[in-house]
C-alpha cells in the first residue's frame, strides 16, 4: 500500500484501458508533463499546431464519473492546463490562447473512455475545431 491508497482509489488502474496503458509505459507515448498524479501527452492525430492530452494517471472512466473527492485532482490539472498551453506553444491571451475539450459519453464524443482534456492551440487554421 501507497500513502495514497487509502483514499477513494486513486490509482485505480484498468488493464485494459490505453490511456492506462500509456500511463504504465506500456504503450509509448510523446510526454509533455508528468507528475504523481497526472500526465500530458501528444495527440496522435493533432488538429492544430498545439494539441495534447492532459489526463490524471487514476482512471476515471469520463466526466460523468466525477464525484466531488475529485475536485482537488481535477482543479489542479486545470490550473496546470495554461501553463503547459503556453510552454508547447500556444500564444498569449488574448490574441493567441487555446482550447479545453472535454468529450464525454457516446453523444459527447468519447472514444477513450479514460477522462481526458484536449488541450488545442497555436495558430490558425487547424484541420478541426
Ligand atoms: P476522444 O474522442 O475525446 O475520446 O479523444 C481521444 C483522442 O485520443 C483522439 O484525439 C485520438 O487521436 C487520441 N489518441 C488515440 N490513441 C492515442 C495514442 N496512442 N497516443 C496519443 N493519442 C491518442
Ligand atoms: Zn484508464
């Protein structure tokens, strides 16, 4: 057992899972940011210039799943989303900035069912959103 194990399962892991399995090292990955808790990787198929995924190493399954014990760990990647927007690339407020996505659910548009935020920048045009 970890310190951190004794509170609501944090590292919940699902073998299965790819966001999962890109966590473990199992499936490789380009890094942008690691931590204890959360991970940054380039998306395979970018639709701009900047576009990462910013997930928490825990599986949570989608948005839908979040309950409020997750609030600390999901306000921190939140804060860390600029910061890392900023050192891949993406311009300055307000002329430049980036994009959060957060796709949930089959009719949200989830493919990995392990929450994940796009983070999308950098100038324009880009091949989506
Ligand atoms: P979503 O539709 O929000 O579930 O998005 C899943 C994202 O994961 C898509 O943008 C994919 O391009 C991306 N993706 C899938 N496999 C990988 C991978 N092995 N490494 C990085 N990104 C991936
Ligand atoms: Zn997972």
């Amino acid at each position: 057992m970890t310190e951190h194990d004794d509170n609501a399962a944090p590292r919940a892991h699902d073998p299965d899972c790819l966001f999962c399995k890109i966590v473990d090292g199992r499936i490789p990955s380009r890094k942008v940011y690691e931590d204890e808790e959360l991970l940054a990787f380039h998306d395979i198929h970018p639709w701009a210039p900047v576009h990462f995924l910013l997930v928490p190493k825990r599986h949570i399954v989608s948005m839908a799943h979040v309950t409020e014990s997750d609030a600390p760990l999901l306000g921190r990647l939140m804060a860390l989303a600029p910061r890392l927007a900023r050192e891949q690339g993406c311009n300055p407020y307000p002329a430049g900035g980036f994009r959060m996505v957060v796709n949930t659910g089959a009719e949200g548009g989830q493919e990995v069912h392990h929450l994940h935020v796009h983070v999308i920048g950098g100038p324009r045009p880009w091949l989506k959103g």
